[in-house]
C-alpha cells in the first residue's frame, strides 16, 4: 500500500491534493474556518471514497497549524469508514454500523487497523468500540479533534466518533504507543471529591490537588499549566500508565483532560530522556518492520508544545521519516485500543 501526503499552509484544497492519484481511503485535517467546505469539496472529488476527518494540525516532516492535511492510502487496502453518533450519551445506540463495516471488510489483528477522530466523551467512545474490536482483536489508534466536530464520508457531525477500519491487503499492520514519562519518587495518592463530568480532581489523599501538586513542584498556580509538561499524572492501568494531564486550576482542585473517579490511584510523573525514547521507538519498528510502505501517528497538543519550546520538534519528525512514509495528526487526546491517554504518541505501522 502507499500513503499520500498533501498540505497547504493557506487552506487551499486542491493544492493539498495535487498528486493525489485513486485513493482508497482519506483522512481530512483542516481548520475550523474552512472544514465544512473542506468536507464537502473532498467528497465531491471523491464520491464513494471511504472518508473520515477532524480540525487539527497535520505533519509530515513538517507541522500545519492551521491550513489543511490530506492523508490518503491507495494501492492495496480494504477500508469503510462511518461515524458512532450521540457519543456523550449512548454512542453503543450505534454499534451496530461498526460491527457491519467489520463484516464488509474483513481483517483481523495482523492486517486491520480502526482510527479513529473523537468529538468527546473519548473514554466512553473508546470502551464501545473496543466491545467490537475485540470480537476480532483488531486495534484502535486515534485521537480527539477540535471544536466538536469530525466528519465521515462528506458529511460533518457533532456528539460523534468517525472511524475508518483499514485492512492491509500486502503486509501486517501494528500498533504502537509512546510514554516519555516516567514515575517521580513514591508518591500515591487516592482521588477524592472527583467531578467526572468536568474531569477534576478535588483532593489527594484527602488534601486540595492543587495544594499537593504545588507543595511537591514549587509552582505558582500560573505554572500549573506549563508544569504538566513535565510532570503530568499517571494512572496505573495493568502494566500501563495511562498520562493524565492537568487542563486548568479549578479553584483548589485541578481540572484535567482525561477522567479521573473517586479512589483511583494516581501517581506523579516526570519527563524522560525523550529523545532516546523515540529513537527506541524507531529501532523497535524497524525491528518488527524491516519493510514499511506507511507510519501514521497521533502526536499530542502538549508533546508538540514540548518539543517545540526545546527546538526539537522538527528534528523528531526528521527521525520519524527515517522509517519512511510518516504522517499524523496533532491530536488533544490520544487512544491506543481501549486507551484513552493524554501527552502520548501512537501509531500504526503498514508493512
């Protein structure tokens, strides 16, 4: 299979479309302004071409704030895509269409992957969909767009998860994640006073969160916001950590990106030596690929911020071209199966 890449920095369609032959499948990353008539002109170009899409920056070697990305795959895949609806409520009401999409294209865990672009409730949306998945053990990667929007197959929605499940005719398929966060000291602590439909965290073993994370970090609350770049919390989840990252002070508790319950277990985090987790990373798709036809990833917002306030954003994207076609999406959330995490990479690999 082949994975295109087009862009334009100004939003214009057709020139992020140039060169783009008989796609199979296409993911749409666009602006706020310009996504409706993005939606809408990609579909009429394309008609009946399986399409999912979301506003958010794409990249290649290079990053697109706010134009629009065209990724596409062509020469040997299976792919539909569709949308889960009414996501913050009863997005199962939908599963349905996901369970016919799986029939229709076949797969299985070596060769088939679902992505995924989020409007919210991403927890929720994640456990539905894995409920499918399973049946026939094919992953998920993905990630949340912005301004509630996503779009399938020429048509916005909003409360909605759009999804493409895409079968490797040529080769395997697998995914991946990366954490470049670490375990600070031995600190546990025990959520409390928890409002999970705001995602905050009122108390640490028993005391305000915001208090706790100020105590051991010597911020201000005006730091909070940039200290989660380097110390996020962790959720333990079996032998994974789950990031969670701090979204704004909330009088004395913290408001984050990700739900956190009453008595979940929570540890500190603090940054690694990212730059030899990625080339990790890289050795150990190569490793398991030593021939790929495409790398697509979801970056997040925060890891973009990161690696660009330490100039080395654009060197990571040059690393990650050196395992060959690689494209993706700046996402504010990502997921990994069942995962809903935050300040992570994850990706699909195409053999």
């Amino acid at each position: 299979m082949r994975q295109f890449f087009g862009m334009s920095r100004s939003g214009n369609l057709a020139e992020a479309l140039q060169g783009l032959g008989r796609p199979q499948f296409i993911m749409l990353l666009s602006n706020n302004i310009q996504f409706e008539e993005h939606v809408k002109a990609l579909e009429s170009l394309y008609p009946g071409v399986p399409s999912i899409g979301c506003i958010g920056m794409g990249y290649d070697t290079r990053v697109v704030e706010n134009g629009v990305c065209v990724i596409a795959f062509s020469d040997g895949v299976r792919a539909s895509a569709n949308v889960l609806e009414q996501v913050s409520v009863m997005p199962v009401k939908y599963i349905r269409r996901l369970e016919q999409d799986m029939a229709t294209v076949g797969g299985s865990s070596q060769d088939t992957v679902c992505i995924d672009f989020c409007a919210g409730n991403d927890a929720c949306v994640l456990t539905t969909i894995h409920s499918a998945l399973r049946q026939r053990g094919i992953p998920l990667v993905g990630g949340t767009g912005d301004a509630g929007k996503v779009s399938a197959n020429g048509k916005v929605y909003q409360d909605a998860v759009a999804y493409g499940l895409v079968k490797n005719l040529n080769g395997r398929v697998k995914t991946y994640k990366e954490n470049i966060y670490r375990p600070m000291g031995d600190y546990r602590f025990i959520a409390s006073r928890t409002d999970k439909a705001n995602y905050i965290i009122g108390a640490l073993n028993g005391t305000p969160a915001k208090q706790v994370y100020q105590n051991i970090l010597h911020v201000t609350d005006q730091e909070i916001l940039t200290q989660t770049f380097q110390n996020p919390f962790g959720k333990i989840n079996g032998d994974e950590i789950c990031i969670i990252s701090i979204k704004e002070v909330n009088g004395n508790s913290l408001a984050c990106f990700r739900q956190v319950n009453d008595s979940d277990v929570l540890i500190l985090l603090e940054l690694g030596d990212y730059k030899a987790i990625a080339q990790n990373t890289i050795q150990t798709i190569c490793k398991d690929f030593p021939k790929r036809s495409a790398v697509f990833s979801i970056n997040c917002l925060f890891r973009y911020k990161l690696y660009s306030e330490r100039n080395y954003m654009q060197t990571y994207l040059q690393e990650m071209a050196a395992l060959g076609n690689h494209a993706g999406l700046v996402g504010y959330g990502e997921h990994y199966n069942n995962q809903f995490v935050n300040q992570s990479m994850t990706c699909a690999v195409f053999e």
